[in-house]
C-alpha cells in the first residue's frame, strides 16, 4: 500500500516535488532535536493544486499528513514521529516551494503571499513600499507565514500589534477531503456569518494546509528609541512595565526580559558591544516606537533627576531620535537567532552603518552605559541634550535597576565615546 502511495505521490508532483527520506536531511527533526521520525516521502508541492494532490493520496490510503514550514516550531509538530498508534505511514509537506508574494498593497496595507514566504520576505517586501509587517520574531528569516498561521505565533511586537490572529485578513487552505477553503479575503469590514479563517489560526495544521494569506501591513515606523535596564530581581519587571506603558502607552512596541545568559552568548558570538555595564541576572529591554510622518514620539518632559530613585542608574536621553527607512533603502538582513538575543543584535539600520558605540559617564547614583544603534544627529545637536532620570517605580525604596538609552545623539557632550 505504501509502494503504491510513493507512487502515486512522485507521478503527481513531479521529479522537483518530493524528495527521498534518506535525502532530506534536517528536515526529519524539529528545531530542539527532541522529535524527529521517517515519513514515506517528502512532498515539495510549489501549487495549491499539488498541494491537494498530496492530500488527496493521502487521504485515499490513510496515509498521516505533516505540513511543515520553517521548521522552527518548538513543540515538535513539523516532523512525522514513527509510531503513529496505528501504525499508519505519513507524508511530510513541505511548504518551501509555495514562496511567491503575489501581491503588496500599499494603499490598502496589505501583502497576499503563499504560505511558504518566510516572514523576512514580507518584511522586506512591505518595507520596499513604505510599510511593515508588524509580525516579528528571532526566527523571522525561517519561519513561514503558515507556520506562524498554524502557531499563531507572537513576537517582540505583540504588546503593540497582537499575535497572528491580529495580522490575518484571509486564508486560502487545503482541507484533509483536498477542497479548497476559500477565505482568501482582504476586507476588514466582513461581517458576513462565520469567520471561519479563525479556526485554521492556531490550530497546528490540523484542520488543513494553509496554501495562502492576506496580511495586514502597518504604517513604518520611522522613530525608535530603547531603554536597556538591569534588574536586582524579576519582581521589578511589572513595575517596569507599568512605568514603561505610562512613559508612552502607545508607543510602546516591544518589552523583553533578556537573562544574562542572552546578552553573553550575543556579545560572544556577535562581537557586540554590552548594551549596558552593571551585570546583572536579568535584564529588560523596552522599545518605543513612532511611525513614519508624525514627530518625534511623544516623551514627557524628563522630571528632575533623582539620585534614589528605583531605577538608580541615570542615562541622557535624547529628546529626538530617528531613523528614516525609506522605500528605497535596503532592509537590515537578519539572521535567526534567540528571542532575547534579538533585540541586542539587530544590525544597524541604514545610514548609521559604522556608527555603532559604546559611551559611557559617570552619574550622581550610577554609572550608565549607552549603545547608540540607529542614531543621527538629534534636534539637541549642537547642545547638551537633556538629562532624564526614569521617575521612580511604585513600592521602591532601593535601586532596582539600571536604565540606559541605547538610542541616543551622536552630539552627547556628557559622554565619553569610543566607537565599537
Ligand atoms: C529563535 C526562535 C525564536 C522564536 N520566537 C518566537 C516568538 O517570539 N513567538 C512565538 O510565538 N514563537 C516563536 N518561535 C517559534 C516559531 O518560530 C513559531 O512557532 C513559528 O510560527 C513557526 O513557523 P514555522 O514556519 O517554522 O512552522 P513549523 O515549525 O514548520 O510548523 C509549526 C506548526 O505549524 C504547522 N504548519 C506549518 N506550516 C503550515 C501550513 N502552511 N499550514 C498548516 N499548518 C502548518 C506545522 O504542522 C506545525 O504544527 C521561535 C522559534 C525560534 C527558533
């Protein structure tokens, strides 16, 4: 039976489309190595209709379908295991070959791609147009747009944007009979009856193949500014949060605790420069944001410094800080790497190749530290800019942290610089 569904699967998809167990290499064991297991091919379909090709077949003789996409997924649900209870045989799909964006629209904000797109790509084609794929982890440059459908994944944005469920618009999916659910919809006003497409969010390729989505693009952003502090205990991170939130609610995009352990692997492997001296267990990194057109994010005025208060290293932030990524430039290339890891190697954005540094001065309470990542000369230029001490968290007595900009001019006379 099994001679007769390889069979089968090989006419239908052609020699490009499936590929022998012995040849397929890590695509048999999940990202932590802890699953991995023999299908009895693996299915390369490049179109919907291989895809149901292979659905079909499978159907037809029992055969297990695993869909796999990046093959990043933690939990082992990308790679066939070999004792299936009923000792059924399967079929592992690919979806590497149904990568084309079909469609970027700007003026709607929205990006039509197969499933197999890694979510990079849709960045980098929202990006060439002005906009942004909210949609954001560390293993953007491998995980797919069905992959992360499937997971419903989250990401360093999700505070700001939400989880997938918030970017999806429509799907197009293959279900087990081989039918095509059609909800490939671009309308953010559909009322009409069920939304089915819900279901396949989530759902870990249970219900069907996702072949292909509409996801919603957002305005770039064009400002960013990020504060790196180190925490004397994770019970500081709430407070940290809320301060964080109260500095600017709607700015707010990303808010990542990163252990030590993530900050050494990323100076050891990276050659990066620490974001901040004081070592510490845990560290928390908070990320604001402002899109493309509007001012500056809007900061409070900094409060007078205060030399005890929770927070008690002190850092100059800038009142201005802002990198423009226009439709021309080229985005950064990312590599997969930890989610605390990240934040801290995120390369420089255009126009500040090279100006990667570390400053460092010593304050009233605190020596801070400040890595200036995607900085040019401020509207403070020319002048000291101002100094800003974080207010102090509720139920402090102690210092619980250091802050430190990691967005700051390139002017900062307070400092001394040495470039990285
Ligand atoms: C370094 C790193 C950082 C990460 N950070 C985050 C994070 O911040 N937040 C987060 O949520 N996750 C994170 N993840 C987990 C992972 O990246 C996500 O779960 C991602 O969505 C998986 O996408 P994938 O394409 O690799 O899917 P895969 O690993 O290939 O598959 C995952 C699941 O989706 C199913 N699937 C895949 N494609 C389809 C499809 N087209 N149709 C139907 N089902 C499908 C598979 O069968 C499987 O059940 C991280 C992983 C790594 C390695």
């Amino acid at each position: 039976m099994t001679d007769v569904l390889v069979a089968e699967l090989r006419d239908a998809l052609g020699p490009r489309g499936w590929l022998d167990p012995a040849d397929a290499g890590s695509v048999l064991t999940g990202w932590r190595k802890a699953y991995s297991g023999t299908p009895v091919l693996v299915a390369r379909p490049d179109t919907v209709e291989g895809v149901q090709a292979v659905v079909r077949a499978c159907a037809d003789h029992a055969a297990a379908v695993v869909t796999q996409g990046g093959n990043t997924g933690l939990s082992g649900g990308s790679v066939p295991i070999d004792d299936l209870p009923d000792g059924r045989p399967s079929v592992l799909l690919l979806t590497s070959r149904l990568n084309r964006i079909e469609s970027v629209d700007p003026d709607r904000f929205t990006a039509t791609v197969q499933a197999g797109c890694t979510i990079e790509q849709v960045q980098q084609a929202a990006a060439a147009v002005d906009r942004q794929l909210a949609m954001d982890w560390g293993a953007r440059g491998t995980a797919t747009v069905g992959g992360a459908i499937a997971t419903n994944a989250g990401g360093l944005n999700v505070l700001r944007y939400g989880n997938t469920r918030r970017h999806v618009l429509g799907i197009e999916a293959v279900l087990a009979d081989g039918r095509v659910f059609d909800g490939l919809r671009a309308l953010r006003k559909d009322n009409t009856g069920y939304d089915l497409k819900q279901l396949f969010i989530g759902a870990e390729g249970t219900l069907g193949v996702v072949t292909r989505a509409v996801l919603e693009l957002q305005p770039a952003l064009a400002h960013h500014r990020t504060l790196f502090a180190a925490l004397t205990g994770l019970d500081r991170a709430t407070d940290l949060y809320g301060l964080a939130r109260s500095i600017d609610a709607g700015g707010l995009t990303a808010f990542e605790l990163v252990p030590e352990m993530g900050v050494a692997a990323a100076v050891d492997v990276l050659g990066i420069t620490r974001p901040i001296d004081t070592r510490a267990e845990w560290y928390l990194m908070a990320r604001f944001s402002g899109a493309a057109g509007s001012p500056t994010p809007s900061w409070p005025r900094p409060p007078p410094r205060r030399p005890t208060s929770g927070c008690s290293g002190t850092s100059s932030l800038p009142r201005s800080s802002s990198t423009r990524r226009g439709p021309s430039s080229t985005p950064p290339s990312r590599s997969t790497g930890s989610p605390s890891s990240s934040a801290a190697s995120r390369p420089l954005p255009p126009g500040s190749a090279g100006r990667r540094r570390s400053c460092s001065r010593s304050a009233t309470s605190a020596t801070a530290t400040c890595t200036s990542t995607c900085c040019r000369p401020s509207s403070t230029a020319g002048g000291s800019p101002p100094t800003w001490s974080p207010p102090s968290p509720p139920r402090s007595t102690a210092s619980s942290g250091t802050w430190a900009a990691r967005s700051a001019p390139s002017t900062a006379s307070a400092r001394t610089c040495s470039a990285a």
